[in-house]
C-alpha cells in the first residue's frame, strides 16, 4: 500500500500504513508496527481530515478500509452494528434499498465509521439532528491497557464522550452501532435561494431552517462591499414519496498533480461570478437524487489533488449565535481582503442540539469553512486575524480540519480537552494532539 | 433463481470480495472455514449486503475426514450448489521451509492435498447433478519455481495440473472447472509483503474477474488480465537464463 497523507496534503507528513483486516489484528499491528515498541501510532480510515489530526506522531498508522463487515443489522429498527472500516458509502449502499439512509451525514459519503465517530461529524441537518454521534447507540474499543472493552452513553459514559468526537486518541474504534433513518425515496425535494448579502442569509435561515431538515449555504469569497456575503441558500428534506434507487458508484480522478494550484485568485473570481449567476431566478425548486444533494464533492474522487504539490488547509470555524452576524462579517471582510480562499465557501447555522462528544466541535452558532491554496505566509497571517476574531467571540476551530490552530486557543476553546487526555490510550498520538496538548 | 454458492477458505481476502458480489444478488451461501468468530462476521455481512441465506461450516482444511459431511452438509442445506470456490491457503515463509522440514511438508499439505481432497470430495456430487461451476484458487507462482517462493509454486503446480484433469473429467457431465491464477493481490494473506504498488490488484477487481469468467465458462483465468503475458515470458526463459535471474 502506498503512503499516505491527509486530505489537505498538508503538513506533507507521509504516514506508513499498516493493514488491520479484523479486530483481533489490532492488538499485534499496535506492537509490530514501526520501529519495536514504538508509541505515537494512530488509526487511518480514508483520510478524509484534512489537517494533521489523521497524522501519527511516529507517522505508522492502522489502516481500518478493510475491516468492514456488518455485524448486525435489524431492518425493522434500523439499527445496525459494523465494524469501524465500514463507509458511509457502503451503509448507504446497505441500508437504503431497504428504506433506511444516514441520520447524519458529512459533505463526504467516502469516511469511515470509525472516522465519523473520532470526528463527531456533522451534516446539513445539524440544526434537526444534532451530530453524528447522538445517534450512536455503542462503540466497541480495543485499549492497549485492557483490552476489548464496550462504551455506550449509559456504560462507561466518560469513556463514550471522550472518544466521540475525540479524534481517535482513546482506543482503537472496533465496532460502532449506529441507528439510521427511515426514509421513503432516495430523492431530495430541493430549494436554492440566492441572496444578495449576509443580511440576507440570515433572514433566510430564520425562515427556512423550521421548515427543512437540511440546509446549507455556498457564498462568494471574494465579492466584496455591497455584495459581501452574497450567494445560495441550498435547503431541502427527503422526499415522501419517489424512487428507492442507489446512485449509480463512480466518478472521475485527477489524472496528475498539477505542477501549481488550479485554485488561484484569477480561477476563482471566474468562477464565483459565473457560479453565483448560473441561477438567474430568485428562487429554484427541484428534486434531485441524494448523491447531487449531500455529496457534489464525491464526483471528483480526488479534487484535492488540484491543490498542487503544496496542498491546501480549510479554515473552519464555528462562532456562537449571539455574536454570529458580526463576526461572521468580518470574517468574510477579511477573506475578501486577501483574496485567497476557495471555490467553497460554506455557511452552515447549526442548531441547538448540544453535541455527545467532550471535544466535538459544533456549538450553537454559525460555522463558516473555505479552502485556502498552502502558501505559508499568506494563510498564516490571514488566519492569525482570523483566529482572533473567532477567539474572542467564543467561537472555536474544527480538528478535523485544522493544521494551524494554537495550543492556547485549542485549550480555551475546548475546555474539557484534559478529560480526553486523562483517557488517551498511551500507544495513540497524533501530530495534532502533541501540537495542542503540550 | 437465486444461486448457491459453496466457499471453502470464506474468510479469504479474494473469497471474501467474490462473496459480496454474489449477495448483492440475492444468492445463497454454504460457508466454510477455520475461524469461527470470523465465519460468523462474514455470514452477518453477507447477509446485510443482501444473501438470501447463509449457512456455515466450521472445519480446518486440512482435516480431510471431514470432507465427506462438508460436502453432505451442503448438498443437504441445498439440494444444488452452483458455484463452489475453493479459496484456502496459505502464504508460506519460504526461507523457513528450506531448513525446518515438517514446516514445508505442513504447508504443502495445506495448499496442495487439502484441496486436492476436497476437490475429490465434491467431484462426484457435481457429476450426479450434472451441473454448476468449481473455481479453483491456483496462482501464477504455480506456472515456474522461483528461488523467492517456490515452496508455494510447487503446491499451486499441484492443484494447477489436478485441476487440469478433473475440467476434462466433468466435462461429460457437464461440470464446468475454471482455474484461477491471480497475480499480487493486497489481502491479509500479503500484507506483510512489500508488494510491487502497480502491479498489486484489489480483492475487488480479481473477484469482478472471476465473476465474469465464472458466467462465460472460461477455462484458465490470470488475474489481472496483464500476468498471463508475464507469466508467458517467465515460463519461456531458457532455464540456463533463468537460474541466473533474481525473481
């Protein structure tokens, strides 16, 4: 197997995989790997953090793709028990043709269970459904200091919230159960609103939110002034009636790294205008299958190959609702100032629910996310205004995401991170986690 | 029609991905292997991925006594079988078989007589029914020794030209037998390989292979396609050559 590196390509720590297959591999795969004896292993999944939080201290990784079976599954409850390797992909793949879909699900289908739990990832419907973990039911863990040993929220419930959300540091995920949602159709009764500027999008959230389980806004980086903020309101709920069909698998690869970013400030201008007005109507109403709808990224298996060599790092951040307008605003005023930032630009409100995990990170608020080409000064001066502002609002950055954040913010802003530490499994250290703890 | 497929070596990397492809239309299995616990993983994954029914049998290939109830076991369970995929081995450390004897003797059991004994086992109850498919795991290691694995070679040789015989034996009843001869596949059985990245397949597309030439009846199956020209140039080097080349 080739190595590995997270999704953002940054920092370019190469990670050597080793291969677990089924459960009882762990224990040994935990000792053998690396030089003898050695700590500061870590489990991979598909890589989908983009960061460095996917990155082993002593760069050697488990690999969990192929430990991927259903242990159990009830298709008159719809709870189902998998191993940790499992997909997203796969348990649509499983469960929809039999009327049951993802409770919650990221912008990627292409994660692991396991990843999904270390993550406590969040979806469109986060202001209905919380995050993904509040509707896992149980984990099966192997420690390397006791063994096999079972969480839920009611049995060892402090073990259960610091690994949900917890980054993978508290034992290798082995099993998860999870509970899924019934659905009638695999379609997706969608509305996009465009609006003109942030005002906008919040008037439109307080609006559609009560009405629609997913919700989602793409905005404009670069448009500044009086368009500042402008873009499309995507809003939708799963049909009640319509096809059970699965989408068809496939999708097109990157054929070579590009010697530089195809994202630069020329490309992306271009295409945020052309994107922005691609929709002339105020308002589009139309149904789209659940693969258009949750997962448009998927249809490039490796769209972060068009970062170049140097890769890219998202910048995503969640700001607490009572400050949210403001903030959020001057945090897009100062992207636009710079000029840099992404194709996607998401705006997200998310709801009240408070989230399972001790380190999970959303929070009642608004969370912003973009991509930003790697140039090491550049990013790192806009982020340092960025982080300030997020800082002093309250609001906090996303793990998963995160190559940059400092030990003193990661610490006020997670303040419960010590608990996780407390029952981190001593063989398991990410580079993340030895940046911010220490 | 719902098929029914019968798998010796089911918690096999490749049987495993062969498997899956026939749950997800609806067929039903006779399962055997060692590992109990995962025979059972594998029996509830085949059946949420859409198996109609699944039935296991515990047993260690190289217990040949048992072959007999195996094989009555899954003719009971379902009156026909119609695909039996014989996938069990072993990838023997070959260092180690050339100065601890019984260790060589004990693989070569496993990868050889083993299913030798079992392809006899089932070769009469397919002649009765007068149909179906036996896929045989071989591998192209079997084509020539080489220094690196030969061990192995010579074991997959053995089922290579056994398996040759009984194709042309069943034949007359119809019985159709196809040896497969994958080439790098990443599986368990490898993973402590430093396998050459390009020339290493996926469970998944040796077992889309193998699918495909299970439904068109073919008779000898490389996997992926690429090693049966390798193998033709490494069967032709002159030995005089080839016992100077490092493989």
């Amino acid at each position: 197997m080739d190595q590995l590196l997270s999704w953002g390509r940054y920092p370019y720590n190469l990670q050597t995989p080793h291969s677990i297959y089924w459960p009882d591999d762990v224990p040994q795969a935990l000792t053998d790997s690396g030089s003898a004896g050695q700590d500061g292993m870590l489990v991979f999944g598909c890589g989908r953090s983009y960061g460095d939080s996917c990155l082993a201290e002593s760069n050697h990784v488990l690999v969990t793709q192929n430990m991927d079976r259903v242990l159990a599954a009830d298709w008159e409850t719809g709870i189902i028990l998998a191993q940790a390797g499992l997909t997203l992909a796969d348990v649509i793949r499983i469960a929809l043709p039999r009327g049951w879909f993802l409770p919650v699900t990221p912008g990627t289908k292409f994660v692991t269970l396991g990843g999904a739990v270390a993550n406590d990832v969040h979806g469109k419907n986060h202001h209905v459904m919380g995050t993904f973990c509040r509707h896992v039911s149980r984990l099966v863990m192997y420690r390397s200091d006791e063994g096999v040993v079972d969480c839920s929220p009611a049995e060892r419930e402090e073990l259960f919230a610091a690994t949900v959300g917890g980054l993978g540091l508290t034992g290798v995920i082995l099993a998860v159960e999870l509970q899924l949602r019934r659905v009638v159709s695999s379609e997706i009764e969608q509305r996009v609103i465009r609006f003109a500027g942030l005002d906008e999008f919040f008037d439109i959230s307080q609006k559609y939110d009560a009405t629609h389980e997913c919700t989602v806004a793409w905005i404009d980086c670069l448009a500044s002034g009086k368009k500042a903020g402008r873009g499309h309101y995507i809003v939708g709920n799963h049909a009640q009636e319509g096809p059970l069909e699965l989408a068809p698998p496939g999708g097109v690869t990157m054929p070579i790294d590009p010697p530089f970013s195809l994202v630069n400030q020329f490309s992306l201008r271009v295409f945020n205008t052309i994107y922005y007005n691609s929709q002339q109507k105020k308002e589009v109403l139309s149904r789209v299958g659940y693969d258009a709808f949750f997962y448009p990224l998927d249809r490039v298996l490796d769209w972060n190959r068009m970062y170049g060599r140097a890769g890219f790092q998202q910048y995503q951040c969640v700001v607490p609702q009572q400050d949210s307008y403001e903030v959020i605003r001057a945090v897009i005023q100062q992207i636009s100032k710079s000029g840099t930032g992404s194709f996607l630009a998401v705006l997200k409100q998310c709801g009240k629910s408070v989230s399972p995990g001790l380190i999970s990170f959303p929070l009642h608020g608004v969370s912003l996310a973009l991509d930003f080409p790697q140039r090491d000064h550049v990013n790192k001066r806009l982020f340092s205004k960025l982080d300030a502002l997020v800082h002093e609002a309250g609001g906090r950055l996303y793990p998963a995401k995160d190559a940059h954040m400092s030990a003193a913010y990661f610490k006020q802003a997670y303040p419960q991170w010590e608990r996780v530490e407390a029952l981190r499994d001593p063989r398991l250290m990410s580079q993340f986690w030895k940046r911010v703890s220490q | 029609m719902n098929k029914t497929i019968f798998i010796v070596g089911a918690t096999s990397g490749i049987a495993e991905a062969v498997a899956r492809r026939y749950a997800e239309q609806g067929a039903q299995f006779f399962l055997v292997a060692r590992n109990s616990h995962r025979l059972q993983a594998i029996s509830a994954d085949l059946a949420a991925r859409g198996a109609k029914e699944v039935q296991t049998f515990v047993m260690d290939a190289n217990n040949s006594d048992l072959i007999p109830q195996m094989v009555d076991a899954a003719w009971q369970a379902f009156g026909t079988i119609d695909v039996a995929l014989i996938a069990h081995g072993t990838l023997p450390d070959q260092q180690r078989t050339e100065t601890d004897i019984p260790y060589a003797i004990a693989e070569f059991r496993t990868n050889a007589e083993s299913v030798i004994a079992t392809l006899a086992g089932l070769a009469g109850h397919f002649e009765s029914q007068r149909k179906g498919v036996i896929a045989v795991i071989g591998s192209v290691a079997g084509d020539r020794g080489r220094a690196s694995n030969y061990l192995y070679g010579a074991a997959k040789a053995a089922i290579d030209t056994y398996v040759s015989g009984l194709r042309v034996r069943l034949f007359k009843s119809g019985v159709h037998v196809l040896t497969i001869k994958p080439g790098f596949v990443a599986t368990s059985m490898t993973a402590d390989l430093n396998l050459p990245e390009r020339l290493t397949a996926t469970p998944e597309s040796v077992a889309r292979d193998i699918d495909k030439a299970i439904t068109k009846r073919k008779d000898v199956l490389y996997t992926p396609w690429f090693w049966i020209f390798i193998m033709l140039i490494i069967r032709w080097i002159p030995a005089a050559i080839f016992k100077r080349i490092k493989l």
